[in-house]
C-alpha cells in the first residue's frame, strides 16, 4: 500500500519510527514530514498528506500532531479527505470498518511509539465493511461538493 505519512515538530521522532515499520511491513512509504528541528505549522504539514491521498498518490495517510486535533482538522478541509483522530485500537478500527477513513491521525503527546504502531497496523489491516455504512460514507463525499449537497442543507 502506497501511504503518505507527515508530522510537525511535536512528533518527528516518531512519525520515523512508523515509516520504518511501515516500510518494514512492505508498505511504500512517502515521507511528506518536517526536518529534524524544523519548527512548522501543522496544517502545512496535513494539507500535503492530504493533497496526496486526495490526488490518488497515496492509498493512505497517516499525520502526527501533538495531540492529532490540529491535523485532524486540517486534513477534513481537503475534499475527498476522511481524517480520523484515533485514540486506541477500537476506534482505529471502526474509523476504517464504518467510516472507510483514508486518513489516520495520532497525538503523540497522548500515546507512545509503540500504541501508534499497534494503531497504524490495526488501521491498515481494515478493511471497510461496506453495507448500510456506504451511504453514510457517500453522505461525507457529498459534503466535499458543498451546497447542500447532504443531510438537508
């Protein structure tokens, strides 16, 4: 899987400890990421993973922030872009099953190299279920289009 992966200053250390593992795990990775003591602005960082996954040049995104809100929001602003802000196993798992996230977002002042990585491989390996969550899904692709476009408005 092609996945784009960035950070800001707050988590260089360990936006390279899951390239490597995704890379390890046979997973091509595109490091869109700050320098080592580069001070940076997070949405400047989401927007270029986003733009990647929005463009089809990644599968896949992972962002880091200090706590993942920043870049959270930063990334839902790009249309075709579904960004989740995960926590543990449980939600990096149902953000795939049900709500087919192309994004992953992670703090790293809230979870260790090692959580993020459990994260990341729970995440990659879900699939999207599909189902009664498809349309709800195209709801979310409605709104990139603006205008009413879902939910009445």
């Amino acid at each position: 899987m092609r996945i784009a992966l960035a950070s800001d200053h707050a988590a260089v250390a360990e936006r390279q400890a899951l390239a490597e593992a995704c890379a390890k795990a046979g997973h091509e990775v595109a490091d869109l990421g700050c320098a080592p003591g580069a001070s940076v602005d997070y949405p400047d960082m989401a927007v270029r993973v986003a733009h990647a996954v929005a463009n089809g040049d990644a599968e896949r995104g992972i962002l880091l922030c200090g706590t993942g809100i920043g870049v959270s929001i930063a990334a839902n602003k790009v249309p075709g872009v579904r960004a989740a802000l995960v926590h543990d196993e449980f939600t990096a798992e149902m953000s795939r099953r049900h709500n087919d996230a192309n994004v992953l977002c992670m703090g790293a002042r809230l979870l260790s190299v090692h959580a993020m990585q459990r994260l990341v491989e729970r995440w990659l390996a879900t699939p999207f279920e599909g189902g009664r969550h498809a349309g709800r899904v195209d709801k979310l692709r409605a709104l990139d289009g603006g205008a009413g476009g879902c939910c009445g408005g």
